[in-house]
C-alpha cells in the first residue's frame, strides 16, 4: 500500500458532502489522499488502527461537527500537523465544533479552519506539502496569480 500524502478524516458519512470539497482541492494539486470515516467516539479503535497504518502519512485533515473531538484525539496519536474542520451540523451551526476544534491545550495544537472550511484545509495542507516541494510550491503561486486575475476580470465585466 502506497501511503497518501494526506489522510481526509471524518466523523459521520453525513459529512461527505462538505470534506469532498477538500479532496478535490487535493486533486486539483496532484497531491494524493484518502478519505476515512472513522468517529472519535463511535470508532476509536478503528480510528487508532488508521493512526498506526497512516503513520507516515505527512498532513491529517479532520472534520467533525457537534462535540467535534475528532481532530483533536488525531493530534494526540500523531506529531504530524492535524488541520481542523468545525462541521456546522449542530444545533449551534458550528460554534459548538468550532470550540470544540480548536481549544486545544498547549502542547497539542489543531490548525483550525473556518466552520464548513474543507477547502482552505486543503490548500493549507498544501502548502504545507509544498515546504519541501518546489514544484508544489510553483502551482500555489500559479494558483495565487490565477485567483487574482479572475477577480479583476470580474470588474472589467461590470
Ligand atoms: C459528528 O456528529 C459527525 O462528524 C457529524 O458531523 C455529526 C453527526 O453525525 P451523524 O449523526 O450524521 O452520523 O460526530
């Protein structure tokens, strides 16, 4: 088994739609990955084995909503950076998993996003990739330059 440059985790099947959004930024970069569902508290066994089999995994994405535990119990089973995705399912609409993602005691931090922000969790975990990647870091600023000029196109159409 070849190991995934990036683990998406989540903690429901009824996460997918908003944690696909990073897959496909990941994609988008050629960066590879796999999406795992595995909860905090309905799975840690299963969530344990996937911190062992993944060890060499190099950035863990975590997305969980409600009492969104999920990134948090990764950073304690990993040294590697765990990015933090507060879910807005709750009745709270992510205020709840948004606390609940990020504060983390010191010694253990969560790198935590926006609620529902899977995407920017993908492009932080690129660029985190792309320390140590000429490459990768060439398209971020292709990417970067791209966004800018699709903004100023937008006021030219006005
Ligand atoms: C969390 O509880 C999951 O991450 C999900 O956002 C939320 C609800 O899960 P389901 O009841 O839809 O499985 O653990």
């Amino acid at each position: 088994m070849k190991t995934p440059d990036v683990i998406i985790m989540m903690g429901s099947d009824s996460d997918l739609p908003v944690m696909q959004k990073a897959e496909e930024v990941l994609k988008d970069f050629n960066v590879t990955c796999e999406i795992k569902i595995c909860s905090a508290h309905r799975s840690p066994n299963f969530l344990h084995q996937i911190m062992t089999d993944y060890k060499d995994t190099k950035v863990f994405i975590a997305g969980a909503g409600m009492a969104a535990h999920l990134a948090g119990v990764v950073a304690s089973l990993t040294v590697k950076p765990v990015i933090g995705v507060p879910l807005s399912g709750g009745f709270c609409k992510g205020l709840d998993a948004m606390l609940s993602t990020l504060q983390m005691p010191s010694g253990l931090p969560v790198a935590t996003v926006a609620v529902d922000g899977s995407k920017n969790a993908a492009y932080l975990a690129v660029q985190i990739l792309a320390l140590n990647d000429k490459a990768l870091t060439q398209k971020l600023s292709a990417y970067r330059s791209a966004q800018e000029a699709q903004i100023i196109a937008k006021n030219k159409k006005k």
